[in-house]
C-alpha cells in the first residue's frame, strides 16, 4: 500500500511546494474517508493544494467558489420543470463529486454552508423527497481564511465537528519561496497535471485503513484523553465521543501512510492538534485557535501515554 501513497504524495508535491506535512494530512483524511478545511490567510496556496489532491486522483472533481449569495441550491442542485414531459428534473448540483473543492467557505452565508452537512456526515442529498447517495469516494476540501478577515461568517461547532481535520499551511521557506517564483508551479505544473491513482485505487486505501489494529491500550488512551478535555477548568465544551471516533479513524490512516496494519502511541499524540483543536470550546468563547491547541498541549502532558 505504500507505494500508491507515495506516488499521491510526489505528484501533489511537485505543484505545492510548501508544507509536506500539509500534503500528508490532506492525504491522512482522504483515506479516513474524512473532510479537511485548510485556514490560512491568502495567497499561500490553499486552492492548489486541494486542486492537486483532485487532479492526482483519476475521478470526479468540482470546485465551487462560495460567496456571500450563494443559495444551497447552488450547491445541492434544482429541479427544473421539462415542457416536454410535463415533469421535474433534477439537475444535480457540484455537491455531486468524488472530491469537491469548497473555496473560502467562510464567505458564504451560514444557511448554505449547512447544506454542506447531510452530504459531510452521511454522503446523501436529500432533495424533493428522495435520498441521493454520493458515489465513494467522496471528500470536501474547504479552505477559508481566518476569522478575523473581513466578509467572513465563522463557521458553526456542529459544522467545523464534520472536518476530520482542521490544518494550516504557513508561510514557505525562502528556498521554497524562491521555487515559486521561478516555477510558478500554479499556472504552468498544475493544469498540465496527471492522475496518478484510480478511484478505485483510493476506495481499496481506505478499506486497508478500516483493518488497521488499535490495540485497546491505544483505545483506552484516546477515551482519557477525551475526558481530560471534558473536565478541564480551561476549556467549556470537551471532545465528544464523535472527536473521539475521528482520532481513532485519523490514527488508523497515520499508521497506512507510514506502511503498518497496527496504529501506534505518536499516531495519536500527532494527530490530536490537528482533529480536536476546533472540536473544544475554550472558557470565554475564544475563537483563536491557538487558544485550544495551547490547552490540548497541556492535557498531553498530563495524560500517560501507552509504552
């Protein structure tokens, strides 16, 4: 399994040429049959890295570029009434693709941004009365820029729990930068991008996922570290069994990226930044991310870890 992955890994570094470890969490929530949102501010190559990730996978991509008037049915699809056989059809939105790319998310209004989540939580469209499964497999990368930026609508607990992952990109280095610039990787190396794995391909990681071994030393790990969150004075809402159920999913994937059936202790510990910091609500309703990573840091250290 490790050569397939590594194949995805080269082909999207070789257009973003920033962050690896960004390329393996985009990867790690790919195979946990999870959905990613990349914050960061712009310009650092949020989109190419999501656009990579599609167009490495020989399958059905979209990209909706979300803005403060956009409707659900933007997304989700419309019925349209056909003359000809006096009946309605339904014309199916970009909601309906392997991976979908949901440019800055934050920008559209909170009531098309919930239409997003039947189709994050259960890979269904409801519409008209009739149940539309997605066709596996089925992945959203968001990106958004912070909070703080102006036109923005900060995205709901219940719609950020959908994210397996929540992870920024940074700023490159200056060898990196000097890359860019001289590549310009965004207007020559990525349209002329080629898949590299199958649909096929991917749905056979993700079930090698699903057979990875979390011994139940490991399991046990997970739950106190979800229940120090629960009860520390810091923090006012704690990991839910759900956070919980997306580490142990999110540390399975780590270990088929590294070449194991078996998840081990640093699957988790590095994971739990990245899944449970938008998860917790710190005391006082602070929005800053580092506020939570700085306290899940502290839980860390204070819940023993299996030899």
């Amino acid at each position: 399994m490790t050569e397939p992955i590594a194949k995805l890994r080269e082909n999207i570094a070789s257009v973003f040429l920033g962050n690896r470890q960004a390329i393996d969490r985009v990867i790690c929530c790919l195979l946990a049959r999870g959905h990613v949102l990349i914050e960061d501010v712009p310009g650092v190559g949020k989109t190419v890295l999501a656009t990579a990730l599609a167009k490495s996978i020989d399958c059905a991509f979209s990209r909706v570029q979300l803005t403060p008037d956009m409707l659900p049915s933007d997304v989700l699809g419309v019925s349209i009434f056909n003359r000809a056989t006096e009946t309605f059809e339904f014309k199916r939105g970009p909601i309906f693709a392997n991976i979908v790319l949901a440019d800055e998310i934050n920008r559209t209004t909170p009531r098309t941004q919930t239409a997003l989540l039947e189709a994050m939580n259960e890979a269904t469209v409801s519409v008209d009365g009739r149940v539309l499964r997605l066709e596996p497999p089925f992945m959203v990368v968001a990106t958004q820029n912070p909070y703080e930026f102006e036109g923005t609508y900060p995205l709901p607990e219940n719609q950020l729990d959908r994210f397996l992952m929540r992870t920024r990109l940074g700023y490159p280095s200056a060898a990196e930068e000097a890359r860019v610039l001289d590549l310009r990787p965004a207007h020559f190396a990525l349209p002329q991008l080629e898949p590299v794995l199958h649909r096929q391909d991917v749905v056979a990681l993700q079930e090698a996922v699903d057979k990875v071994r979390l011994d139940r030393t490991l399991l046990d790990y997970i739950v106190s570290l979800a229940a120090a969150t629960r009860s520390h004075s810091e923090l006012q809402v704690g990991l839910s069994p759900r956070g919980s159920l997306a580490l142990a999913q999110a540390a399975r994937a780590t270990a088929v990226l590294a070449g194991r059936d078996y998840a081990v202790p640093e699957d988790i510990v590095g994971n739990i930044l990245p899944v449970c910091a938008h998860r917790v609500i710190p005391r006082g309703y602070q929005r800053d991310p580092a506020h939570a990573e700085a306290v899940l840091g502290r839980i860390v250290e204070t819940v023993k870890s299996p030899a």
